[in-house]
C-alpha cells in the first residue's frame, strides 16, 4: 500500500508525541486524568498526520467500556416542581411520558436516575455541584415544568457536568437542548387542514402554554395568517393565566366562527359541547399535543417519549466520550411529530 494511503493510527501519533498509545487514546478523549497541556499537543499532532478514528471502533470501545462498568452511575434529573417527578405524573400524561421513557432509557444505558426536584428545598448552584460531585455524578437532565412562577435552574458549575436541557423557559441556552418540534407541527397541521379544503383556522391557546412551546405555535400561527386572505384570517384566542374562562372562549368562536380550531388542551371540547356545539359538525378540533390516543381527538403526536429516551442518549454520549462542561457549540435537538386522525376532524385528505 502507497504510504500516503496508509491509515494513521494511534501507534503512530504516540510515536511522533512520545506517549504510550494508551495515553493517546485517553487525551484524544479529552480524560481528565491528561494534563490539558498534553491533550493539546496530542490533538494537534493528531491533526496535523491526518488522524481519522474509525466511528465502529469508537462504538466498540464504548460498549466495552459499559461492560466494564462496576456499579451503576447516576445521572441527576433536576426539576423546580415541589415534589418528585415520580409523584407529579399523576396530574400530567406529559411528565409521566417524559419520566417513564426516562427512566428505562437510563437502565437500558446502565445508569440510575437521581432525582432533585428545587422548588421545595432551594439549593444554590454552588451548593447543588457540591453534591453532585460528592455522589460522582457529572451527567445532568434538566427537566420541564415549574411550580414557582419565575424560578429558574440553579446556576451549576456547568464545567463539570454533561448537561442537556429538556425544552424552553431557562436563561440557559449555551446548553444542550431536546424539545419536540413545535414548529414542524403547526406547520403540518396548518399545511394538512388547508389541504382539506378547511377556510378558516382558530388557535386557542394560554399564555403559559405558548411559553412552553418557546411561542412556535403563536409565532407560527401569525406567520401563517399573514399569507392568508383576509376575508379567512382568524384572531387567536389567547387566554391569559393558566386556565381558560368558557364564556370568553364562546364569544370568540361566535366572532370569529371558524372552520377548524387548533388546541393544546385536550379537555376543551367539553366547552364547545356544552354550548350545544357538534364536534366535528359545527367545528373541528386538533390537538397540537396529542398524548392520549384514546381521547377520540384528531391531531399531532409529538413522541414526548421520544425526546426523553434521546436526552439520555446524549447524556450518556457526552460522558462516554468525556465532553464535560459547556460546549462551544451546544446543540439543540428537536423531534418532529406525526398526524393522528380522530373524531373531532372530518379527514379529507391522506396523512
């Protein structure tokens, strides 16, 4: 074989640095056990012979490296509700999709979840990297939700941590990021009930929700009424505070009578039938949050399950391949959903 086609390998850049090949493996993995010095001067060496690792290799040695593994690492799952997540899912289909798929995703890569929920017992971030540290765990989940208007994620040392944030509504947006696509999916349900020869298109949606979804829906929603005839466009009912009030509700669907109306509540069809209204005769509904196939609602499923099995993946990809602390380039993840046919909207065209 030429030598310029020949495949640079560990020996070789151990031979040109002078370190054995294992320390070469250990600082092209950014170990902390090698000096920063070092990993420097290896990393440039790798670069500069044309270093290319083998991606089966690498997955070879991660899977060896978990077998080695002699007791269970935690991950920390950190929330500002005041109570376990564990205990929350009762009230929310949302919490207990996201902490079920959680959990077995963290037993199927080896690893136990410990639970930290702040909005209880308040810990400072200092104090909460302490024990962190103390207990060796370095990958962190931060998960959704709040029962403290305004109160956000402790300030950890984010330098000794691997750290994915699920969803919006923190300041902390150097992290690692997963979220469902929101975006994707009022754009597919808007893009699908047009297609369905479907006029004119309601939002209802809270203040609180459109948070939560980072403001893709509404921001989306507008976008979409802009290119739409006016003689079609339809004000959003946008209810402020968490809870929606029937009688304003109804005199907006009076005003603005629209054909189909998009939700992110499930439980607001009981609104519309009890003024008498026939679903999907009078007005169709579509769940932008569709998480209970049994609610007879057509809509977007978002694959909340989805997203908490990819954060422990990438959880566990940046400890396995010791990507600790804030990334340079943080990534932001996103899941897209699926249409759901239901009751509550008259299909007129193929999903």
């Amino acid at each position: 074989m030429p030598e310029e086609n020949r495949k640079i390998t560990l020996q070789d850049i151990a031979d040109d640095v002078g370190l054995s090949r294992s320390a070469i493996s250990l600082a092209l993995r950014n170990h902390p056990s090698i000096s920063q010095k070092t990993r420097e001067r290896v990393h440039a060496a790798a670069e500069r012979l044309g270093y290319r690792p083998s991606p089966l290799v690498s997955a070879l040695m991660c899977q060896i490296r978990d077998k080695r593994r002699t007791h269970t690492e935690s991950i920390a799952l950190i929330s500002r509700l005041k109570e376990p997540v564990s205990e929350k899912t009762s009230a929310s289909p949302f919490y207990l999709m996201l902490y079920r798929s959680i959990i077995e995703q963290a037993k199927a890569k080896g690893y136990r979840i410990d639970e930290f929920y702040l909005a209880k017992d308040p810990l400072s971030g200092q104090r909460l990297s302490k024990i962190l540290v103390s207990r060796g765990i370095h990958g962190v989940i931060l998960f959704p939700g709040n029962d403290t208007p305004n109160l956000d994620f402790p300030q950890l040392d984010w330098e000794q941590f691997a750290t994915v944030l699920i969803g919006y509504n923190s300041v902390n947006s150097q992290l690692h990021q997963i979220a469902s696509d929101y975006t994707y999916d009022i754009e597919y349900a808007l893009d699908y009930i047009r297609k369905g020869g479907n006029r004119r298109i309601g939002l209802v949606i809270t203040e609180g929700r459109s948070r939560t979804s980072n403001h893709a829906w509404l921001s989306r929603f507008l976008l979409f009424q802009h290119f739409t005839p006016k003689a079609d466009r339809v004000t959003p009912y946008i209810q402020s505070g968490e809870h929606f009030e029937a009688d304003k509700l109804l005199a907006w669907y009076a005003r603005e009578k629209p054909d189909v109306v998009l939700l992110s509540d499930e439980h607001l069809h009981q609104y519309f039938r009890e003024a008498g209204l026939r679903i999907p005769g009078d007005v169709q509904l579509v769940n932008l949050v569709l998480r209970d196939s049994t609610s007879g609602l057509a809509g977007m499923n978002p694959h909340t399950e989805e997203v908490g099995r990819v954060a422990v993946d990438l959880v566990s990809t940046l400890l396995q391949t010791n990507q600790i602390g804030i990334s340079p380039y943080p990534q932001a993840i996103t899941i897209k959903g699926h249409w759901v046919p239901g009751s509550s909207y008259i299909e007129k065209t193929a999903p």
